[in-house]
C-alpha cells in the first residue's frame, strides 16, 4: 500500500466490525517513551486545561508510579521514524500512549455524562453512543490505548515555541475533531495532512474521528492495512 493509498483509506466511511480483528498476542514489551530530539514527550496530565488529563491526574494520584509514557516496543520505534520524517524544526509531542483499563472505562462514562449535562433529554444510551464515536469502549473493543497500540500526539514548533494549529484542541470531542472535518483554515487542513502523511509513512493507522489519534497493532490497525488480526491484547500495570 503507497502512501496515496494510506491517505485514500484515511478517508474510509466504511464501518468496522472489531470482532472480525481478534488480538494475535504478541508480546511486545510497553516501553517508557523518552523525550529526545525530535519528540517531546508532555502527557496530558501536565496541561491544566486538559479534560482527559485530569483522569490521569485522579489515577496517578492512586498509582505513582504510572507517570510516564508507556506504549508497545515497535510502536515506539515508529514513532521516531515519523518524528524524524518532520520538517526539521517541528518536534512531534507526545500527550498520551497506554491506558489502564480502569482509566479508559472512567473516561468513557465521564465523556457520556458530560454529553448528557450539554444536552439536555437525551437518553442514557445516545449519550453513550456519542462517548464511543471518541472513546473505545473496552466491553466491546479491544481499545487501542489499553493494548498500548495508540498514541495521541501534537506537533511543535521549535523555531517560535507555539504548538501547530490543527482546528481543535485534542480530545475536543466535537465534529471539529475529526481528520478531515472541512471548516477549517487551509493553514489547518495542511497541519493535519502533514502530519498524517508522517505516520501512515512509518506504518500506523490514523483515526477518522480524532485527528491526533494514531496506532499500531490494534484493531484499527489491522483493518486499516487488511490484516486478518489485530497483533495486541489489553495489558494492564
């Protein structure tokens, strides 16, 4: 598959049937990512505007120890191939990467409450379809993030300090996040085109809904490359 043909699928409105991806198992060990060169790594616990972030801040507040970036070993290794494909002055961050599955289900039961509190009337369980258009719902998937398969990112630029501006803040969990939402600036619709042209060259899958969202080795993966298995299973620390 070329790169024109990565950006084609990017593009798919096809539905995906997860149950047809069951996990191979592979063991890749999760690796702590450190920042370097061309990645930054600042979780999104550290950012005080940050609506997952304080999901975090609430788990590392139980578990310590969890307070880095974790994600599967060949992933990692992915990631700097794309950081490294960047312009030379752009440094890809890094916001988040594995998820505890108790984390992931706060998250999604949070993401539903606060659709409900937005809008009023609406049941239980089209607030709860609204949460998993940007949540995966580990009672029915095997959730990128918890298989330590995905990794949500952002772009800075070194030369002015500033972040690039993609159109949303991540987890905005509006239309406005999705990878190829039209209303945005050319400036906009270009950042995101670079930078999904950056991660589907080093081998991950991009996420239609959110545009920071990329993986490797999860079910969206192996649907994305025509894979019969996904390659990972949840694991939990």
């Amino acid at each position: 598959m070329d790169l024109q043909q990565k950006l084609e699928r990017s593009r798919s409105n096809e539905r995906i049937d997860f149950s047809k991806y069951q996990s191979a198992g592979k063991d890749d060990p999760l690796v702590k990512i450190e920042t370097s060169e061309k990645i930054l790594v600042e979780p999104c616990w550290t950012l005080e505007d940050d609506w997952e972030g304080q999901r975090y801040r609430d788990y590392i507040a139980e578990h310590p120890e969890y307070n880095a970036v974790y994600v599967r070993s060949e992933l990692a290794t992915r990631l700097q191939n794309a950081a490294d494909a960047l312009e030379g002055n752009y440094q890809l961050v890094i916001r988040a990467g594995h998820r505890p599955k108790k984390k992931k289900k706060r998250i999604l039961i949070d993401c539903a409450n606060d659709y409900k509190k937005d809008h009023p009337g609406t049941s239980d369980e089209e607030a709860l379809e609204h949460a998993r258009t940007f949540v995966s719902d580990p009672d029915i998937k095997l959730p990128p993030h918890v298989c330590g398969a995905a990794v949500d990112v952002d772009v800075l630029d070194t030369e002015t300090g500033k972040l690039l501006d993609f159109g949303s803040k991540l987890n905005d969990d509006t239309e406005k996040s999705f990878l190829y939402y039209p209303d945005l600036t050319q400036e906009q619709k270009d950042n995101r085109l670079m930078l999904v042209m950056a991660m589907l060259e080093a081998g991950l899958a991009s996420c239609k809904p959110e545009w920071w969202h990329f993986s490797y080795g999860d079910q969206i993966w192996a649907w994305f490359y025509g894979k019969e298995q996904s390659l990972y299973s949840p694991v939990d620390v």
